[in-house]
C-alpha cells in the first residue's frame, strides 16, 4: 500500500460509506480535470480525464459495461467489493451498476470507451450514466419494463 494510499484510507472509506446514501449527490469528479471527449463513427465516444496526483474522486454509475484504458499514471480504484491498484499502462472492463472511488497515486490519465447513440454530452451523460446506485436500480427496473417479454 503506498503512503498516499496510507493518508486518504479514511477518506477513501468515508466515500465508500457516503455511496451507499441515495440521498447524497456528488458533484462531477471531472471538473477540475483535463476532460476531452472524443467521437467517432458508428456511436464510437471516448472520454479521456487527467487526474492530479493526489485526487480523490467519486465517480457515477455506468448503465452499461464499458472498457477504460490506463495510459499514464497509478490510481486505487475502490467500491464496494473491494480494492485495486492499476499502473499504467494497462486496461480493464468496467462492469455496469457499480459506483466507485478513484485515488490518484500519481498524475493519471485515463480513457473511457463508450458507445453511444448522440454526440451531445447531456444525452450521453443520460444514456449512459446514473449518479447514484439507487438511481441505476430503478433505471435498471424502467429499462426491463420497457423490453418485449421475450427479451426479458
């Protein structure tokens, strides 16, 4: 565990504790950081986010799987089942419904890989987001509603 690690772990677990409250709202992690988005054909959207070292995140809850690829950096990305460090460069796919808390250990880059029906960032942040797990069930539970029966 590195000595970054070491300093925030109450706050690192303080997150993990506010995720579970429906009623808290984290304000966008990528605010402050070097956001770009990208577009590509046939509903290809990337977003790439640069962390400082040192930055402590909440990130929403993705609707769908997705890849994320670690090009520059280390981070501790933690949920509820647990916790893992990434060194760049590497890869992971991102299962959907969990929120998670990121710690940058170092100066971290990394590139979400989405797709995506719009090239408006308001749509996509709706088509492809929630901010909180509760909002995902109940999004999840529209969703399958909405399926034909033979689909469900």
């Amino acid at each position: 565990m590195s000595d970054l690690t070491k300093h925030f772990e109450n706050e690192i677990n303080i997150a993990l504790n506010y995720i579970d409250n429906s009623e808290l709202k984290f304000s966008d992690p990528n605010q402050d950081c070097n956001l770009k988005h990208g577009f590509g054909k046939n509903g290809v959207y990337t977003r790439e986010v640069t962390l400082p070292k040192g930055t402590l995140a909440v990130g929403k809850v993705h609707k769908k799987d997705h890849v994320v690829f670690l090009t520059k950096g280390k981070i501790l990305v933690a949920s509820k089942y647990g916790k893992e460090e990434y060194n760049a460069p590497c890869y992971a796919i991102c299962k959907a419904g969990i929120q998670r808390v990121v710690l940058a250990l170092e100066e971290t880059t990394w590139v979400n890989v989405h797709y995506a029906e719009s090239n408006n960032i308001e749509e996509i942040e709706n088509e492809l987001v929630c901010d909180t797990e509760k909002e995902y069930k109940q999004w999840l539970l529209l969703s399958q509603e909405q399926l034909p029966q033979s689909e469900q």
